[in-house]
C-alpha cells in the first residue's frame, strides 16, 4: 500500500518537469532533426525529404562554412580569454577580500554586471564606445599617437571586437564561479604547501590551488564553451553578421535562414550542428573529463 | 633546548587568544600541548611553525630567533588532523613533495623536468627516501594510489611519511590521531611514541585527549583559556596538579572536589575516583555502579549530601543500590586548593 503511494507521490513531483521537458525540449528536439532532412519553408503547405542536402550545403557552401569557421573562431578566443581573465580577477579579489573587503565587493559586482545587464542595451553603449569617429575607443587611440580602427566594418577584425565584447560578459560569469572555487579549497593544504616550502607564489598556485580548482575550471570551461557558441545578440545588434558575413556565426546564420528567409529545413540542420556541438563539449564534461578532475 | 617561546601573546581583533606563553621544549623530547578546545593550543602550535605570527613575543629555534621566518625556512614538519594530502598527487609524489621543493629547482620539477640529467638523480634519490620512510611506515604498497583510495589511517601514516621523510629541526602533530577510530588511534599513539625514538627528533603534539598526552610525552604542558596553566612530567600532573582546573582535566575519571567545609579548610579539596576506594571510615550510601571489568565504578551519596564517585576493584562484590558501604583513602591522596583554585602544599 505504502509502496503504492510512494510511487503516486515520486510520480508527483517528478512528473510535471518531466513532462514540461519532454514537450518543450526531446519533442521539438526530434521535430527539428526530423526536419533538418527536408526542404520545409515556414507557412508552406507541402515538404519535401532531400536526404543530406542541408548538411551537405552546410559544409560546402562558403557562406555557411564561414559561419562554422567563424563560430569556433570566435570560441576560440573567447573561451581561453573569459577563463583566463576570469581566474586572474577571482585570484586578485579573493586576495584583495582579506585586506580591503568593501572594495573587494564592488569591484566583485562591477566584474558581474555584464552578467546580469541585458546584452542588448549593452550593444549599444559599445556601439558607441567603437564609433569609427566620435567613439572614445578611437579618440583614446589618436590620443596616443595610434590610429584608429573601424572596428565593427573592418573585416579582418570584426570577430575579434565581437569576441573581446564576448570575454567582457562572460568573465564576470567565470569570476563568480571561480571565487566560489577559491573559498572552497582548504585552508590545511595551504598551510601543509607552507611547511612543504610551497608556500609563495607559483609554487603555492602550482602545488594547491590550481589542482584543487580543477572541477571548477571544467565547469567554467564547459559553461563558457556553450555561451561562445551561442553567440548571437552582439552579432544581432552590432554587425548584422556583416560586412560580408565576415562576423557570421551559427546562431545568427540560425537565424537568419529560418526566420529572415524562412527556410526552415536549412535552419533546422544548422540547428542540428549546433546541438551536436554542445552535446560534444557536454559529453566532454561527464565522460572524460569529470573523473579527471577530482582524483579518482 | 630546541625551542623557546618566551612572553608570547596572540590576538584576533579584540579577542586575546594566548596570555603570555613562555615554553621551552628539549631538543629530542616529546611534548604535549593538552587542552580543551578553544584554549589556543593548535594556535601556539601554528606560531611554533610559523603558519601564524604571535602579536608579541619570540619564538627561538635552538637559541636562534625564527620569529619572522617562514615555516620552510624554520624547516619544521607537520603532520594535520585533516591529514592535508594533495588529493592530485600519488601517495609517492605526496611524500617527495616536501623533498622536491627543497632539493630542486623550478625547471626540474616542471614536467619537462625529466629530461634534464641533474633531476632525473635527484628524482631517484628522493624515490629511494620515499620508499626508505614509506617502509617504515608500513604503505610501501601504496605508493602509487591516489589519497582518496585511502582509509584515514593510511592517510594518516602518509602524512606521517610526509613529515619524516625530510630532517627537520622539530616534528609537529596537530590532534594528529582524533579523526581515527578508538582501536586505531590506541595502536597509532604507540606508533608515532616509536617513531619519536627511532628518528630522536622533536615532537611538539597537540591534542584534548589527556590519555594520549600523558601516554604518549614526556612533557605535557596544560593550557587552559589561553595560559599555561602547568607544565610537567605526566607524574607531576596527574599527582600535583597546579591548579583545581588541571586536577579536574588530567586523569581518566573526573576527580572528586568537594568544599574543603567538609574538612572544616578553605577552598576546595580534591580526591580521585581511584583513590577513594571500599573498605574504611567514611560511610556512603551506594546509588549506582558501573561494572567495566576491570574496575567498578561507583556513584556514592556520602553523609552530608556529598555525592562521589570511588573505583572498586574488578573483584569487588558489590552490594544492591541503595545499600550504605564504606568508603577510605589515604590522606596522601587529597589535593588542597585554596579559594583562589591554586594547589596549597600538604
């Protein structure tokens, strides 16, 4: 009897998440890869299967091959950079929290607040700060004596302005994580690396800290990894993928082909290497990487 | 004397920890610092090894001031009560650490480090100590696992080997034995006593289990709220105790203090459970006993409302609950303290 209830009250309060992900997530999940293999256009009343030709498009079509190119580019730089940034800033803080810790706390949620800002609005305040003339960026630069860059219509450099932008909100993301880290590692092992003569600097970093953030940087990295590849509002706002689909990327070719040109079917096989990205970095994460990092 | 700890005081904030600690341990001798938690033990420990600063106060090393050196430059070794293994390294690479970080520099212990002829030498002469010390420590099979395949007391013995690989000037164990179960801690008490011998190092211990101190030291110093509230031999404490305070700490059962009213004296008068035993001229009612084999512990109400406890030994017929017994010591036995709770002298 009790038996019974338990499963009716397992039932319960695991049925209605379950469900809600079963048709808002695997449901649409399977509708999309089914259509990735056809040539549906939104509002069209008949489909037609064409096999592979999505995907043999998308990895033949300079166009769509720039996309992918630009994507992993993009992570490329902002992955390291955003982990990178972001450990330094938590190292600095969490050394600065012990002596000045009013400060340590609002340097702590100036880092944070590209997080929590919409990226939108944020758009707009580098549009301006990266303005070819009136942009402080550039007037900063002929300050120096350097020339300016057009940084956002420049081909050669679009993408990285687009990344640094990226690194500049994710990195309060990855310091947050990375202070949690910190405070987590115990203090008897770095008193044990003092009296082992691995108490300053690197040797200390080196000998406790660094191994001991090893499931937090995978976190981070994993976190980090999945944000880069979906990039999409700085392209959105600021580029338009342009000029000349130099600052292209998945998400916004995504987009575009789905809900500019409503082609659907191309749309849901981008959306389809998209996923199987993400999977790849997420499977990454559990099977391979996970017992590494917490010595087992 | 190895070490000197003269005057020193330690605060946090507004909260003084330690009152003026003045120490003095011998070189080779094994020293226990016994006190209840929160009497600032494991910090005068911490300020021996130079983890932590005292706020006044010096700390010398075989006569030479350490105060302001690092615990790597004092060369002390300790062992932790959360053992403090790097989880990332083997049991072997744990135990080399302290070794690598001394004997050489950053290029040979990177990882491209083996190719360099000087380090591969040293790293099979640090192997060779590894395996000398992991031997005696009886973990040489373990040398290649990680410190989570462990049990405690195989973390312990490497934290152990960790600390006597290298020579240091002074061993420090830090409650080294209270995260280990009853059988074991009994067995590694007896273990570390030998090691003490067979290196003739010196061991500063802290711990709150005054059996372990008085087994194990040949000097205990007793710290209560921050003071030294008696330093000796095991015998001393436990036979002239200082203090009403180190009387009722030391000793296995809680000693018996009454008013010294009693026997028409100022102050309090202290008489230990297995002193106070049956057959003699005080007359008690028996209210419980507690057979534990060897002995027999007895709660008694003495006339007068005194309530006591005696030891009987394990032989001892005791009679029913409730049944009046008598009780005798020998006056040798009774320790005075005045109202101030400092011993008064027979």
């Amino acid at each position: 009897m009790s038996a019974r209830r338990d499963a009716l009250t397992t039932l319960g309060l695991v049925g209605p998440a379950t469900a809600a992900m079963v048709v808002l997530i695997f449901l649409p999940v399977a509708v999309v890869a089914v259509l990735s293999f056809s040539d549906y256009q939104f509002g069209a009343r008949t489909l037609n299967w064409v096999g592979f030709d999505n995907y043999i498009t998308l990895f033949t079509d300079p166009q769509a091959r720039r996309a992918v190119t630009n994507t992993l580019i993009y992570a490329a730089v902002v992955i390291p950079g955003a982990c990178i940034l972001g450990l330094l800033a938590a190292l600095g803080l969490h050394n600065l929290a012990t002596r000045a810790p009013r400060l340590a706390a609002i340097l702590r949620a100036a880092y944070f607040l590209p997080v929590a800002a919409t990226l939108v609005a944020m758009a707009v305040a580098w549009q301006m700060l990266l303005h070819p003339n009136l942009g402080l960026v550039n007037q900063l630069l002929s300050m120096t004596g350097l020339p300016g860059q057009r940084w956002l219509s420049d081909r050669g450099l679009v993408l990285y302005t687009l990344a640094v932008i990226g690194i500049w909100q994710s990195l309060g993301y990855a310091m947050v994580l990375f202070l949690a880290g910190l405070a987590a590692i115990p203090q008897h092992l770095y008193d044990a690396a003092e009296v082992d003569g691995a108490g300053e600097g690197w040797d200390r970093f080196w000998t406790v800290t660094w191994p001991m953030l090893g499931p937090t940087t995978l976190f981070v990295l994993v976190i980090i990894a999945t944000g880069a590849f979906r990039a999409f509002e700085t392209v959105a706002t600021l580029t338009k993928g342009g000029p000349a689909f130099a600052s292209d990327v998945l998400v916004y070719a995504m987009y575009r082909e789905g809900f500019v040109y409503f082609k659907a079917g191309y749309s849901a096989a981008i959306t389809m290497v998209f996923f199987a990205l993400t999977l790849t970095v997420t499977a990454l994460k559990f099977r391979v990487l996970e017992r590494r990092v917490h010595y087992r | 004397m190895m070490i000197d700890l003269d005057a020193i005081t330690r605060r946090f904030g507004a909260t003084d920890i330690l009152h003026g600690i003045s120490l003095s341990v011998a070189k080779g001798g094994f020293t226990a610092l016994l006190g209840p938690s929160g009497c600032g033990k494991s910090t005068l420990l911490r300020i021996i090894a130079g983890l932590d600063r005292p706020t006044s106060g010096t700390v010398r090393f075989a006569g030479r001031d350490v105060s302001a050196e690092t615990p790597a430059a004092r060369n002390v070794a300790m062992v932790f009560q959360a053992y403090a293994l790097y989880p990332h390294l083997t049991v072997e690479q744990n135990i080399a650490l302290p070794l690598a970080m001394r004997g050489m520099s950053r290029a040979e212990r990177s990882l491209i480090g083996g190719l360099i002829p000087s380090a591969r030498a040293k790293r099979s002469a640090q192997g060779q100590a590894v395996r000398r010390v992991a031997e005696m420590l009886e973990i040489g099979g373990l040398l290649g696992r990680k410190p989570s395949e462990l049990s405690g007391g195989q973390k312990q013995r490497v934290a152990l080997a960790r600390a006597l690989v290298r020579d240091p000037s002074v061993f420090l164990l830090d409650e080294p034995l209270s995260n280990l179960d009853a059988k074991l801690r009994v067995q590694m008490r007896a273990e570390i006593v030998a090691l003490h011998r067979k290196t003739g190092g010196t061991f500063v211990h802290v711990t709150h289990d005054q059996t372990e101190a008085m087994g194990m030291a040949d000097q205990v110093a007793v710290m209560l709220a921050g003071r030294i509230a008696q330093n000796g031999t095991p015998r001393d404490l436990y036979e002239r105790p200082a203090t009403r305070d180190v009387a009722a700490f030391v000793g296995t059962h809680p000693i018996n203090l009454v008013p010294g009213t009693v026997f028409g004296l100022p102050g309090e008068v202290g008489l230990r459970p297995e002193h106070l035993t049956p057959g003699g001229g005080i007359a008690a009612r028996l209210v419980h006993v507690e057979y534990q084999g060897a002995e027999l512990l007895l709660d008694v109400v003495a006339t007068g409302g005194t309530a006591l406890r005696a030891v009987a030994p394990g032989g001892w017929e005791a009679p029913a609950p409730g049944s009046e017994i008598t009780l005798g010591y020998a006056p040798a036995n009774l320790h005075r303290f005045d109202t101030d709770g400092r011993r008064v002298a027979a």
